[in-house]
C-alpha cells in the first residue's frame, strides 16, 4: 500500500502474486464468502475479492491440484471446478494434509 493524497488515505502500490502453495487457501477464502463448492473459472480471477491478486498463474494454478482437491470441466456454458468436498470442513482438512 501507498500513502494517499489526504491523511488516512492508501492506495494499492501493486497486486501480490499468488504462489502455487497458496492458491487453495484463496479458493477456500472464496467458498467461505460464497458458499458454493462449484466456482466457474472464468469469473473467479475477475471476482472483486481478487483484485489485490495478481491473476496470470490462476490457470496452472488450477491444473496443478486437479484433481486431488476439484476436478476441472469443460462445459457449454464455461468452465467450471468442482470441489471434491462438497463440506467446508473436510475441504479445510484436505488443506490441512497438503501442509503436512
């Protein structure tokens, strides 16, 4: 963040890049605002939540926990990743054994 023009103020210096590691735990973040273990892909990045994040890398990013942690498809109306737990909870343990 940088100073704004008034006291109080700040900006956004730059967008944080999202390493690979990181990138579930920003999927976890988005189903606990929107509480569906469906996200259409392509509106993911543009989501307002993302707008601090740097977006480039998303789609390797979904690629490399397919399928362990969502399966990816391909469907008339976009693309869409589905969450192999349909429960915050045993999603947050699946997150949980990665780092382990």
């Amino acid at each position: 963040m940088d100073e704004g023009d008034h006291l109080g103020e700040y900006r956004l210096a730059s967008r944080l890049a999202v390493g690979r590691e990181i990138f579930p735990l920003i999927v976890w973040a988005w189903w606990q605002r929107y509480l569906s273990p469906q996200i259409a892909i392509d509106g993911f990045a543009e989501d307002t939540m993302m707008s601090f994040l740097v977006t480039d890398a998303f789609a390797a990013q979904w690629q490399a926990y397919q399928p362990g942690l969502w399966v990816l498809e391909e469907r008339l109306e976009g693309r869409r990743a589905t969450l192999k737990q349909a429960d915050i909870a045993a999603f947050q343990k699946m997150l949980l054994d990665l780092v382990e």
